[in-house]
C-alpha cells in the first residue's frame, strides 16, 4: 500500500469519525446550549429585583436553579469529552465527578426546604414572618451545602482507599463518568445506600409537608386560596424529585442496553436516555418557576427575549408557588 493510499484511509477514517461526533452530538448540544440558556437568564432574572434578593421563597429557588445549572454543564462537558474520545487523568475526573456529586444532593435538599417553607407559610400564617426570615433561610442554605459537602468528603475518603500506586499510569482507560471513579466495593455500596437514604428522607419530607398542606386547607381559619396554591407547589415538588430520582436509573439502563444492542444503536439510544433523564429534570424548574410565578413571569420573558418590549401585563397578586 502507498503512502498517498494510506494517506487517504486514514483521513477518511478520521472524517467519518468527526462526522459521526458531530451527527450524534448535535441533538444533545442543541437541548443542553437552550436549557443552560433558560437556567441563566432565570437566576439573572432572580437577582435583578430586590423583591427576588429579599423574598426566602426566590432565595431557595436560586439556589435550585444554581445547583442545576452548574449540573447540566458539568454533565455536558463530561459527555463532551467522551464523545470526543478524551481520556482524563484520576485526578482531573475526581474533580469533576466531586463537583458534580455536590450539586445532585444540593437540588433534593433544597426542594425539602422549600416545602418546608411552603408548610410554614399555610399552617403557621402567623409566625411565617418570624420563621422565615432571610438569615434562617440562609443558614438552611448553609446546612444544605454542608450537607452536601460532608458526601463529597466520605466519596474522597473511600477513593483514597484504593491503591493508586499499584497503578502503571494515572491516565484513565474509560471516559470520566461518576461511575468510573468507583473504584471500590465500598465506594459504590455507599452510594447506593446514599441515594436510597437521600430520596427517601426527602419524599418522607415532601409527603409529611403535603398531609399537613391537606389537613390544613379543611380548617376554616385557612385561606383556601393560599391552600390551594400550596397543595399544587408540593405535589410539583414531589414531581421534581421524582425527576432527580429518575438520573440514577441513566447508568443501568445504559449497561442494560450495551449487552444488547450494536454499537450505533447504542449510541442513539443513549443520546436520548441523557437528554431524558439527566438534562431535561434539571430544566424544568426555571420553565415551571418562570411560567406559573406571576412575579416572575413577565421579568423572566422580557430577558428571554431579550429586553425587547413586550404587551405582557403582569398580573396583580402574589406569587403562585
């Protein structure tokens, strides 16, 4: 064979697979590049009024949607650099996966607070004022990230239990993925256990909240409206978590499907599955938010469109979640 022969598989071969890249990785780019898009103009919208700066409830929506958005770019860029078949170090992918693992526990967490706040609000209309106040909220924030934090810690402490100097080369020899940096038995036993403990605590959190919602609105000292309003936010909430339940079923529905299928085929799917099941949960919150909340609704269009002048009136009345 030639040199010019050769010459010209190799770049057909390199063309086909910068194709193939660009072919699969388009319908996950476009929806990741419009929902971080939606999520950054909703946290911008959340910090151009003192009402969104000085209101709990906005507070705790902030920190949902910043939690989220900083999820779906990491999540991106890891999928970025499988796709582009990039091999990181142990490091650098500890790094990330940590990262990333910090901001998945802080979204359930904080949905469980903002219950909580919504609770308050609907049984103890009285007190709300003195119990939700902006420090309160602010050291829930705390508690949360701290929470959080103590996760990412126990993951660190059980990766440094495994044996790194018995290996040839730091370099990876599989894409960087929270999975491949379990690394141990105990690592993904606790974070089975972890994510069991999480989502249930939470749902236990949420169902508690929504029960005294319901036994709430049957008092006749209750505004019914007020009530009502809540019942819907908490039974949102449930979805949400529902949604950031669903992310831990991507890793075996995946290996499921590779036992299977071929390897287009796989690939397809795949695409799918991640625009499903990991960026579409962590979106539907600034779209939710920004479409019930009558606050917010008319600030957040004008930005999206934006700042040109639009006919929308905003409706007089409090905010609807």
């Amino acid at each position: 064979m030639s040199y010019a022969t050769q010459t010209n598989i190799t770049a057909e071969l390199q063309y086909r697979g910068t194709l193939e890249i660009v072919l699969f990785s388009a319908p996950v780019m476009v929806p990741c590049c419009v929902f971080l898009f939606i999520n950054g103009t909703m946290l911008f919208t959340l910090r151009s009024k003192p009402v969104f700066r000085e209101t709990s409830r906005y507070i705790l929506l902030y920190n949902l949607l910043f939690a989220d958005t900083v999820q779906i770019a990491l999540s991106q860029l890891m999928y970025i650099l499988a796709a582009c078949r990039i091999m990181l170090t142990y490091p650098v992918c500890g790094v990330l996966t940590m990262i990333a693992n910090l901001t998945t526990v802080i979204s359930p967490l904080t949905l469980v607070v903002m219950s909580l706040e919504r609770y308050v609000a609907v049984c103890y209309p009285l007190r709300h004022a003195t119990i939700i106040t902006i420090r309160n909220t602010g050291v829930a924030i705390t508690v949360v990230w701290a929470f959080s934090s103590l996760n990412v810690l126990t993951r660190v402490l059980l990766l440094l239990n495994f044996p790194f100097e018995e290996l040839q080369s730091l370099q990876m020899k599989d894409f960087c993925s929270d999975t491949a940096m379990m690394l141990g038995p105990g690592s993904a036993h606790y974070d089975k256990a972890y994510t069991c403990f999480l989502f249930l605590s939470a749902a236990v959190a949420l169902s508690c909240s929504y029960i005294g919602v319901m036994v709430a609105a049957r008092s006749a000292s209750t505004d019914k409206a007020s009530a009502r309003k809540t019942h819907n936010t908490l039974l949102l909430h449930l979805l949400q978590l529902g949604l950031s339940l669903s992310s831990t079923v991507y890793n075996p529905l995946v290996f499921a499907i590779s036992e299977i299928l071929d390897r287009i085929a796989i690939l397809r799917i795949v695409n799918i599955l991640y625009v499903c099941f990991i960026l579409s949960p962590r979106c539907l919150s600034s779209l939710i938010y920004g479409i019930r909340d009558q606050t917010i609704r008319p600030i957040l269009m004008y930005h999206l469109c934006c700042r040109m002048k639009l006919s929308i009136i905003p409706t007089k009345g409090e905010a609807s979640f």
